[in-house]
C-alpha cells in the first residue's frame, strides 16, 4: 500500500511516498480503506520534531481518517464490512489502509462525504472540548477566539454561539478572513496583526474582559490574551505555533480567581464515552446543517509535501485534506 512517511525531522521536502504492507488486524480491530486524511498543524509539528510528545522515527502522520471498513476482527460486533465512519488514530492515516480498534469508529451519517467527515474530528473536537469541557462556557458569556477563520476557530465560533455565549470575539490577520468571521457568527472582529489589539479586545468588553480566551500560538499572544481576561476568566491553550514560550507569573491570577487550562486532544480521546458521545453530536449538527465546514483543498497523498508547504505558508483557508 501507499503511505507517506519520513525517516528525519525537517521541511516538507523529507515527506517521502513509500510502499508497506497492508497492516495485521487483532480480534477487536478493524482494517480501514482509507478514503480521506486530515491534513493538521500537529502533523506539520511531528514532522519537524516540535510536537508535545516525542516522535519516534521513522514515522507515519495523520490522525483523522474516514474511510470504508475493508475487514473485521473475530471480536467485532458493532461494525460490518462496508460501513462507512471516521475515527481519530494517533499516527499513521497518511496510507490506503489503517487498523484501527473497532470502538473508536463513529458512523458517517449518508448525507455528509468523506471530505467532510474527516474534516470534523480534531477540529471539531478541540474546538468543542476547548469551549464546553475545559472552558466551561455559560450562557451569556464573552468569548475570545483567535485565528477565528482557521479550522478551530471557524468551528468554535459556531459552536460558542449554539453554546448560549453572549458576545463572541473574533481576531484573525486580513479583513477577508474577519468577514468569514463574521459569517460564521462572530460578533466583534480585530485584527491581531494590528498594535494594541488587546486593548480593543477590552474595549469590546466595557473593560470588563472576557470570561473565556481560546490560545494556541504562545509567547507575546498568550501573554496580551491572558490581560484580556475577565475576573473569574479561563483562558484555555491549545497549541504553541509560534515554538515561544510565555513569561507567566502563576501568583498573578490570584487577584482576580483566573485560570489557565490546558488542553490535549488525546486525553479526550482516552475518555472513550465522552470521546463517541461529542464527536457523534458534531456529526449530528452537521448532518443537520447546523454546522458548517469549509474544505480549502482536497489533494492526492502524493501532494503531501505541497499540502504542508501550503499550510504553513498560511496561504489557505479552510480543511485540507489528502484523498487516497
């Protein structure tokens, strides 16, 4: 089978298009025909040696998949050949086929295609357990969401509003991307790459701040979003794209009972029940047409290399997504 995979850490130029042999299936495991891969920053961290927890080489990237299930364990009982679902894998979906353990697979509803599923699971995930789970969102509250028309941000800022928030606070660095913003339902828009962006973030809050900051580039950002905050406040990181780190003072959010939460998709996913209960509603909600994705390219894996360069050239907007 196809795969893509790297021997050493680096650019994308040391994505490489091998052939494998097709993996062995356990008694509880299924054998995925992969259809579609989500294309992730985490998968660009991996390849450059950056991301949370070590790499091992060599090494195979992609998490979500969604595909059709090509064979069945002796153990399995809840799925059958043919079925089409999605999951989220920890390594290996850039490849025509992955094992992946029976339980973990959630059914495609028949009006949404692959692009489309694939494009929900660790998006729509993070963007779900960064609001509701670890950000305890209420009714009412203000939310910051940056980078608000990425694949994270353009889901949460839907998903806060259908969450009851009050006053929903989008930045993002063109006033293209802030329009898209808007049209996903964001209330107040700023641009990040202006001076002083914080300060408009608490003008847009009567100086009150707000209740609940969605983080995920660190360093200077994370430092203004956490003055951003309102008393009572949790600003929830996610992610680390700029590799900086912040200069917090711990003892400072005593004042005024602030908190600051991390969040790792994988533990979520350790949580089997909670894991197959949210991605299952976001799947509901978009067969519903509750929710709404945008797709900025679909690419064969053999534009794996190119997929990457593009993404962190930031010359997209939108999922992208490898179709096998």
């Amino acid at each position: 089978m196809k795969t893509v995979q790297f021997t050493e850490f680096g650019g994308p130029e040391v994505l490489k298009l091998i052939n494998q042999e097709v993996p062995e299936i356990g008694d509880d495991d299924v054998l995925l025909e992969v259809r579609t891969v989500g294309v992730n920053y985490a998968d660009t961290a991996r390849r450059e040696g950056q991301y949370v927890v070590p790499t091992k080489l060599p090494f195979t990237p992609g998490a979500e998949v969604a595909g059709i299930v090509a064979k069945v364990g002796a153990n399995v009982k809840n799925v059958k050949e043919g079925s089409r679902v999605v999951t989220l894998i920890e390594s290996g979906g850039y490849a025509e086929y992955v094992r992946v353990p029976a339980q973990m697979l959630i059914p495609i509803p028949e009006n949404i295609p692959f692009e489309k599923a694939v494009a929900l699971p660790l998006q729509g995930l993070t963007a779900y357990h960064v609001l509701k789970t670890m950000g305890r969102l209420e009714q009412g509250e203000t939310v910051l969401i940056h980078a608000a028309a990425g694949g994270v941000g353009s889901l949460a800022v839907q998903l806060a509003k259908k969450f009851g928030a009050g006053k929903i606070i989008a930045t993002a660095s063109t006033a293209e991307k802030l329009e898209f913003a808007k049209k996903m339902g964001a209330d107040t828009l700023i641009n990040y790459t202006e001076e002083g962006w914080e300060e408009q973030v608490r003008e847009a809050t009567d100086g009150n701040g707000v209740d609940v900051a969605l983080e995920m580039v660190g360093g200077d950002v994370f430092d203004k979003t956490l003055r951003c905050l309102a008393p009572f406040g949790r600003l929830v990181i996610f992610g680390a794209a700029s590799g900086e780190q912040s200069s917090m003072h711990p003892a400072a959010l005593m004042r005024r009972n602030q908190s600051v939460i991390g969040f790792f998709l994988p533990q979520i996913i350790k949580k089997q029940k909670l894991f197959q209960e949210s991605l299952h509603e976001l799947l509901e909600l978009m067969a519903g047409g509750e929710l709404e994705l945008t797709i900025g390219g679909t690419y064969p894996i053999e534009d794996a290399a190119h997929v990457h360069s593009e993404l962190q050239g930031r010359k997209t907007k939108g999922k992208l997504v490898l179709t096998i």
